[in-house]
C-alpha cells in the first residue's frame, strides 16, 4: 500500500472516491445530503481543496486508488471561555467498499496522526453522523474517544 500527497490533477479521482460515502450520507440522510449522481460530482468542491495550504489530501493506493484523507489546521485564538490551541481535524476520509478491512484506513489515520505531530498540533479531531456506528468503532479502535456531543431538533418545515 502506498500514501501520496493528492495533486491538483487528482480532483476528478477524489471526486469519484467520494462517491461510495456521500451515498451512505445521503441514504441516511436525504434531506442533508445530496446524493451522487457522476463522478464529477464533486469536482469543484475539490479544486478548491487542492489549493487552499492548509489543506493536506492524501490518497492510498492498493495497488489502484482505495481511498482518501482530507486534513485541515484548525487554529483557536484564546478567548474569555477558552484556551488557545491549534488541532488538526479530519474533514473527510473515505475507504473504497471493496478495500475496506485492509488496513487502508488505518494507514490513513496514521498518516493524519504523523502530520499533526510534524506541525505540532495539540489534538486530531472528527466528527461522525449518529447513524455511522462502523465509523464510530473504526475511529475508537485508533484511539479516538467521544469529547464533544451534538444535537439537533428538526422542525415540521423538514422536507
């Protein structure tokens, strides 16, 4: 298995890699999320991605395009209710189906976990939709616990 830092010439393969996980959100979400109709989907939301700096994109390959990590530098001024701190949150991280349970996301993690201990970052943080529990035991398994929960009330507006 191989990790390499994405490309700007990889927006359309992100895109297409983003596919199998946008589904899952918008299966259980319809109303939240759209669903994927092309691979290109996404292919703007992406560019974007590559160029900003703070941005790090990684994709595994094994030996073809498996999945992907989206990191971002998250710095927090001190303010009258909290302590200044700089963290590194995981955007968005997608492992094919088919290469799911061979360690790709674990290597994926772990190359997020090796960068914010290169930029000296304090923390890794995620967030996780309720329904997700595979997501919620993969991440527990890497060390990651629940610190923060989130809640919401709809309206009868929802469609």
């Amino acid at each position: 298995m191989n990790i390499r830092q994405a490309k700007k010439e990889d927006a359309r393969l992100l895109s297409r890699l983003s596919m199998s996980v946008q589904r899952l959100h918008a299966e259980a979400f319809p109303d939240v999320f759209k669903f994927p109709e092309q691979d290109d989907y996404a292919l703007s939301a992406f560019e974007k991605f590559l160029a900003d700096p703070e941005v790090y994109i990684y994709i595994a390959e094994d030996p073809q395009p498996a999945g992907y990590i989206i990191c971002q530098e998250v710095h927090r001024t001190e303010n009258p209710f909290t302590v200044a701190r700089s963290h590194l949150y995981i955007d968005q991280i997608s492992v094919e189906p088919d290469f799911q349970g061979r360690g790709i996301g674990k290597a994926l993690v772990t190359n997020a976990a090796q960068l914010a201990e290169q930029k000296g970052l304090s923390a890794i943080v995620l967030n996780s939709w309720a329904f997700n529990q595979k997501a919620h035991t993969f991440f527990q398994s890497q060390g990651y616990e629940i610190y923060n929960v989130r809640m919401w009330k709809r309206s009868n507006n929802t469609p």
